[in-house]
C-alpha cells in the first residue's frame, strides 16, 4: 500500500496534468417523448427524454465520451458546438460533413479532448432541423486550483433560451421545402423549456431562477434558438459580461445581452435589491422588415423570503429593431488579453477572403410561382453530399467534392446597394476552400441586400476567431484594415454580421480535417448558406487527422 502512495505522489510531482485530466463518460439516448408544457401535448426528439437536455460537465483538458444511440426514425448527429476537436473532426458532428448520420437503432462514441478549453458552450443536433428540440449545454470548468479571472460566485446557474412550434418541427421544414417559401415561424420562444405566457395557449408557469440576497451567481446563458436572435433583460439588475463563447472577456455593465444562436455568454449577477419577485425577458432582435416570431418568452427571479403574492417588477422591453442596443453591447466586447490569458491574434495573414452572403430565388418548377427560396455564399448554395467529405478527405475519395470555392465573389457587385436580378440566383456545388496547416486566415464576411437583409450569425467549427472588424457597407481593402483590431478583439466561435454590414475575422489553421463555416440561422442553412474548409495535415502525427475510429456510421 505504501508504494502505491509513493507511486500517486509522485506522478502527481512529475506529470500532474495526468492526475488532473479525467474521463468524463455520457450516454444519450435519442428518444421521443412527449411534453405538455407549452400550447399542447406534443412527442419530440429529446436526449434521455429531456427538455433541454442534459447538460454534459467537464474540466479543461478532461477527455469526453458521449455514446449516442439513436431511438428514434431519423437520422440523428451530435455536434458540440465551439470545443475545438483538435485533430478529432471525426467527432465533430455536422452530418455529411465530417460523419455520415446515426441511423435508426445504431450508436457512435464521440471521442473528445477538452484540449485548453474553459467556460460554457453548446451541443445539439446537427441534421435537419432536430436542434430545436434536441440541445443542451456544456459547462467546462477550469482546471482544479486554477481561479476565474472575475470575483468567485457563490453560485452558478445555467439558462437554455430556444424556440418552440406547436407543429412538428420536421413537418414545418419538409412543407417549406416542397412550396420553394420560408418555413413557418415559431410559436414561442422558451427558458429552460418553458416559456412563460404565450397567446392563444393554456397558461403556463415560467421558469424561476431563486436567489438569496446578498449572493453573486455566474449565469451561463446559452442560446439554442433555431433562428432567433435574442434580447436578455432582468428586471431592476445589471449584469457583468465576464465571457462569450468559452473566452475570457474584460468585464463591463450592462442591462441588457444580445445572444444570437449558438452563442454563449457568462455574466455576473448580484443579488443586490429588495426582496421580491422580478420578471425576466427573452425578445427577438431583427431590424428588417424579415418575419420573425416576436413573442417574448418570461421566467422570474426570485429571492428568497419572498410571499406568494407579491408583485413582479416589470422591465422595459428592446424594440424587436434596437440596433443602437445591439452595437453598444458588441462594442463593449474585447478579450481579456491579460497575461494568463492572452489574446493570439494573428498579425499578418495568408489567405485574404471576402464572402458575399445572401438569400436569393433558384427557378423551381414544382414550388409556388416557379421559384424557391436559395442562399449561398459568394453565389453558391452549398450541397451537402451522400458521403461525408472529412471521409472522402482522409481516403481521397474521388467526386464527392471540389476544392475551388472561389476566394472573393465572381461577380463582385455593390453587395449594400440597390438589387439586381442578376444576384437573385446562384449556383449548387460541393465545393470547399483547401488551406495549409498553420496558415493564418482572414475572411471579410459581407452582408448584402440581396431580398433578405438581416445579421447573419455565423459560426465556424474547429476553431476559436478574433472578430477584428467591422462597418456598414461595403468593406473597403484599402482603409477599413487601418481601424481593425489586432490587440484585444473578442474571441468567439459565432459573430453576428451586421445587416448590410460587414465583419472581418482572423483565425490559424492550426487543426487539420475538413471545417463548416455556415450561417446558425437554421433556415439560410437549410437554403444553402454554407461552406467548408479542408485544412491539410502539417508535420508528423502531432500536426495531422488522427485516424477515423472504428464504430464510424455508414451512410
């Protein structure tokens, strides 16, 4: 016994990161289940039959095993959204990207390092438009004795914003297909699975977040919203933003959060004000004239020692067109970049990209009036193919892709300007931008005023970016790179892209395999408003795709 002591001891001295480092293992069950919390009973897709499903914990650098079996008649993947997958895009998620689906009766290990990664993210469905019921969070604490760079809470609570339809949510996309239109919207928008009061349904009792007086709590807001961007508000509370996206940020103030699909952010509440009950709020961000379901979802904060019928505190609700609030929030957002946490932005840069992205109308002989709503990038809505490119990447498959998604627009146009029918179309194809290892990537990603203006968030997987810049119009190569910057920008895995605006990213391609970069908005997804990024191996082992595992679904 005593030499198994020493033996602890000292591999604790020489290689404490073994010690530290766990396996963190997770079964989730694909199963159907049935809800009547919000309008009516309805079966959905759920994770072990939760709503939101559960949330997977781990420390930074912990390995993660996720067996996912699926029970369910559709194709189901699991993406866990912004954990880098350093080497492991078997693991990623996104169907037909890096995996062939989970059929019906199968399972898959996802297989995963949390490699230098801390704070809160994501994971959900990643195949049609199951997230909208199948997603939940990730909370990755630090390593143990390693502190927050922010006050210690007392607590920490998570908060899961999505939307809801009353139909089934596959009937809702497959309808829109068919008919060449958008899909409906949703019908509510919930928090932590309920929604509050909701028109036209039976009532229904909000969530409550309790507090005691006096108290500090981290909130680690996700949101797994299918299109919606959103406004956070609590009543009579400010909150301290100490994180987006899994990165450190340098705190500042603020009442009100805008979180888009597939963001995180982490904010300091105190429980600072009279005993009570005081409403909190989740409303939709859209400042176009694009439909959007402008139903606020509400829970309560409630402090302890409050009576039963005591009044709520009401708050102020953003105009669903507040762009003055949404760009005084982002322009607060800069990265910590202190010494523990610096910020790694790249300084020169390899590949310069400009992505024009837009919606437009395809011709459509069976959809109402001979047309279909089409996006794309650059003027192509991307294909997903019948094989998974990361697949056809690793054994040089032939036909199942391209490598000449183009770098700038073909037809470069006045993307901000008055449309022109020659934009409305675009073309289909599989077709990738191929980079070397390690090289430094900058991408322009220009809004535009083809038929639908609006912000697009978007999200690229394998990695973290800095969000160096950003303006109104057109972007300018020549003096728009002179305002950008290069010292603290915020770090994020998904930005919002102003609406006839522009945002320019910078990022190393330090992680070999094949990267969707799409927008998270799951209906210009669906159209097509999509690409990927085939990033070559480096130097030996260490630099280079780990070999696929063996329990790979087929297609």
């Amino acid at each position: 016994m005593a030499y198994l002591v020493w033996a602890l001891l000292l591999l604790t001295f020489m290689f404490p990161a073994l010690v530290e480092s766990m396996v963190r293992h997770y079964n989730f069950s694909v199963v159907m289940a049935n809800f009547t919390k919000i309008c009516s009973t309805k079966s959905i897709v759920t994770v072990n039959g939760e709503f939101p499903g559960p949330t997977l914990y781990a420390r930074e650098d912990d390995n993660v095993l996720v067996r996912v079996t699926n029970h369910v008649q559709y194709n189901v993947t699991i993406h866990w959204h912004g954990v880098r997958q350093l080497r492991t895009g078997w693991h990623d998620g996104p169907a037909y990207i890096t995996q062939c689906p989970i059929q019906p009766g199968q399972n898959y290990l996802y297989n995963f390092t949390l490699t230098g990664q801390r704070g809160t993210l994501l994971w959900h469905a990643h195949i049609s438009w199951l997230r909208a019921t199948l997603h939940g969070a990730i909370v990755i604490l630090p390593k143990k004795g390693v502190p927050y760079p922010f006050p210690k809470p007392d607590k920490e609570k998570t908060i899961v914003l999505g939307e809801w339809w009353k139909a089934d949510v596959e009937a809702v996309v497959n309808q829109a297909t068919q008919n060449g239109r958008a899909p409906n919207i949703s019908d509510a928008h919930t928090i932590n699975g309920r929604s509050g009061p909701v028109p036209n349904c039976s009532s229904q009792a909000g969530f409550t977040l309790h507090v005691e007086n006096g108290k500090t709590y981290l909130l680690r807001i996700v949101n797994a919203a299918v299109n919606d961007q959103l406004f956070f508000k609590i009543a009579g509370h400010n909150l301290t933003i100490v994180e987006v996206d899994a990165s450190y940020t340098k705190p500042f103030k603020t009442d009100t959060i805008l979180i888009s699909p597939g963001q995180t952010t982490n904010a300091l509440l105190t429980a600072d004000k009279a005993t009570g009950k005081y409403l909190i709020t989740i409303s939709p961000f859209m400042d176009t004239v694009v439909a959007v379901n402008n139903v606020t979802g509400f829970a309560f904060l409630r402090y302890k020692g409050t009576v039963a019928f005591s009044p709520t505190t009401l708050t102020n609700i953003p105009a669903m067109n507040a762009t003055a609030v949404t760009n005084a929030f982002e322009n607060n957002l800069r990265s910590l970049n202190s010494k523990k946490n610096p910020a790694k932005v790249p300084q020169s840069v390899d590949h310069s990209l400009l992505f024009a992205m837009a919606v437009g109308a395809n011709p459509c002989a069976t959809c109402i009036n001979g047309t279909k709503a089409v996006a794309g990038i650059n003027n192509i809505s991307f294909v997903l193919p019948s094989t998974a490119i990361l697949q056809a990447h690793y054994y040089d498959i032939s036909g199942v892709f391209t490598d000449d998604f183009p770098a700038i627009p073909t037809n470069p146009y006045n993307y901000t300007g008055n449309l022109t029918t020659a934009n409305l179309q675009t073309l289909n194809g599989t077709r990738v931008y191929r980079v070397s290892y390690n090289s430094t990537v900058q991408v322009v990603l220009q809004g535009t005023n083809v038929i639908a203006p609006e912000n697009h968030p978007i999200h690229l997987h394998g990695f973290n970016f800095f969000a160096v810049g950003k303006g109104l119009g057109n972007f300018d190569p020549n003096k728009d790179p002179q305002n950008f910057n290069l010292v603290d920008p915020v770090e994020r895995n998904t930005i919002g892209v102003p609406t006839a605006g522009w945002r320019a990213i910078r990022f190393r391609a330090d992680n070999p395999g094949v990267w969707f970069l799409h927008c998270h908005l799951e209906v210009h997804t669906t159209w097509g408003l999509k690409m990927a990024f085939v990033v070559d191996n480096g130097k030996g082992p260490k630099e280079s795709l780990i070999p696929p595992p063996a329990d790979l679904p087929k297609c």
